[in-house]
C-alpha cells in the first residue's frame, strides 16, 4: 500500500518538519510545543525526525493565541490537551477498527490498494463532518443549561450519580467466544445510551460492564437506574444488573467526575443484589415524597471506606 500517500490523507499534508521547526514558525518556545505534544498523547521524536506537517503548525501557534488571549489560562493548557487526546486516542482507534473490519468483510476491496486509499479518501471527510456535527449539538446543549442557571458552578455542584453494572460480567468473558461478549456489550452500551439520553442524563464513561451516569434532579436519575435495570431484566440476551446511586456534590473535570458521591455510590452498587438498585440517605429522602417510587431502608453494611454504610432499597410504587 502507499503509506505516504494514506498518511498524506489523514494528516492533510506532507511530513515536512522537525520539531524545532515547528516551534520556531508558530513562535512558540519549544519546551512549551514539546509539552503540548508530549499531552495529547504523542510519541516524542528526535529532533531532527521529519514528522510534522503545516497542521501541527496551525494547532501550536493555535494553542498559544488561545492563552496568549486569555481564553485559556496557562495552568489549563495541558490539561486541555490531556482530555483531548484521551477522548480522541479512543475516537480513532475505533474508527481504524470500523474500517479494518469493512476491508477484511470485503476480500474484494482488501486486495485492492487504489480502492482503499480511495475509500479513505472518501470517509475522512465525512467522518469529520458527523464529529462536528455531533460536537456542536453536546456543545450547544451544555451552554444553554450553563446560560439558564449563570450562577452555578459548572465545575462544582450538586449531581445525581448512578453506577449500572452486569452482574457476573467475569463469568461470562470466560463463557463467551470474543463476537458473542462484543454484541453483548454492544446491546448493554446502546440501552444505556438510550434511557440515560431519555431521561436527560449524561453519560460519563463506559467501564467495560459498567455504566457511570450523571443526572440533575432525582426522578431523572431514578428513571435512568429503574428503566435500565427493568429493560435489561427482560432481555434474553443480557445478564441481570444492579445499581446504586447517591445524590451530593461532585467536582466534574473535563468530561469526568470525581468525589466522595461518586465512590459512594459505586461502593452501594458493590453490595446491591442483582436486579436491585440501592440510593445512599440523602437521595432517599429526596424521593420519600414521590408518590412513583417506593424507599425502604435496608442493614447497614461495611463497606471499602464506610464501616456503617445505610442503604436505601428503590422499586418503583
């Protein structure tokens, strides 16, 4: 195949700079570029490889106007880039997957290097297009709620936090041939996708046979825990999951979530029974007064970092 070529697509141009190079005509000192680099996940090079393109040009000088202006402060920077090359690592690897996977499909096309550079040269474009598109739509979402409540930290502030996970999820990866454990994933990731966009919550992350959601009020998030634990019960296909949830404040940083909430609600999914949804005392008492659902008050329990931790048992009224 030609590699050049295939490189020349996805880069958007020539290899044609070293990394003292680059620094130099974006005007930006080198340790600086080297950490951006070194951030979103790269490789460091030699200086005098050949690597670069006028992109990585374009992305340095980019960078530094965005601080140099004030609309990123300096101590953001690599973290900004962290998360970008963590979230987009993962985008692409996927993407390479998907298009390995249509060449291998089609014997046709995996003989045939002209069609696949061709193909490439088709799909990147379009991919580009949908990520824009589906980027736009998060971030206009995101804004309007940060617009309609300006006095609340973003950063900082109270969250409903859920865990979902598939119980004997060990068992099965030594029961199920690699396809078989892949759609089973695949169907538990598009059910938690659905009901959590159903009912207004946000996704944090996928852990394998887990989900990790946020919701901003306390039915949103009994709806998410209670749908997907009944929807996931009456599917053949899926073994039986527990949840637990707790409601308090959390510090949420770039896409992830962090706090004594979240490891309080992952601990109560620890000891929750398959089909069951246990919620820590300050969401119980948040939807005592909901005539849907019903709380009872269960033992407490020692727990990793709770020696007397009470649970709430949840079932819809």
């Amino acid at each position: 195949m030609d590699q050049e070529r295939l490189e020349r697509i996805l880069l958007g141009g020539d290899r044609r700079y070293t990394r003292l190079e680059v620094a130099d005509r974006a005007g930006v000192p080198i340790e600086r570029a080297t950490r951006l680099w070194r951030a979103l996940g790269f490789a460091t090079v030699d200086d005098d490889a050949v690597v670069f393109t006028d992109a990585d040009v374009d992305a340095v000088r980019t960078a530094d106007q965005l601080i140099s202006s004030g609309l990123l402060a300096a101590d953001l920077e690599g973290a900004v880039a962290r998360a970008l090359g963590q979230h987009l690592s993962r985008l692409a690897e996927w993407q390479v997957h998907l298009l390995w996977t249509l060449i291998t499909d089609n014997p046709d096309l995996g003989s045939d290097d002209k069609q696949i550079i061709r193909l490439v040269e088709l799909l990147v474009p379009e991919l580009e297009r949908v990520q824009n598109f589906v980027w736009r739509r998060h971030l206009t979402a995101f804004a309007g709620r940060a617009l309609a409540t300006p006095e609340e930290d973003l950063e900082a502030r109270t969250e409903i936090v859920g865990f979902v996970d598939m119980v004997g999820y060990t068992r099965l990866t030594r029961r199920l041939r690699e396809a078989e454990l892949s759609g089973v994933l695949e169907r538990f990731e598009a059910l938690a996708t659905e009901i959590v966009a159903e009912h207004h919550g946000r996704i944090v992350k996928m852990i394998g046979d887990e989900v990790l959601f946020v919701a901003d009020s306390p039915h949103d998030g009994a709806e998410i825990a209670l749908a997907l634990t009944q929807r996931t019960s009456a599917d053949d296909s899926l073994p039986d999951v527990r949840a637990g949830m707790a409601s308090g404040r959390i510090l949420s940083r770039f896409g992830d979530v962090y706090g004594a909430v979240v490891n309080l609600a992952s601990r109560l999914t620890s000891i929750a029974r398959p089909g069951t949804i246990l919620i820590d005392r300050e969401l119980a008492s948040e939807l005592s007064g909901d005539p849907d659902y019903v709380v009872r008050a269960r033992r407490s329990a020692s727990v990793r970092g709770y020696s007397r931790l009470r649970p709430f048992a949840l079932r819809r009224a």
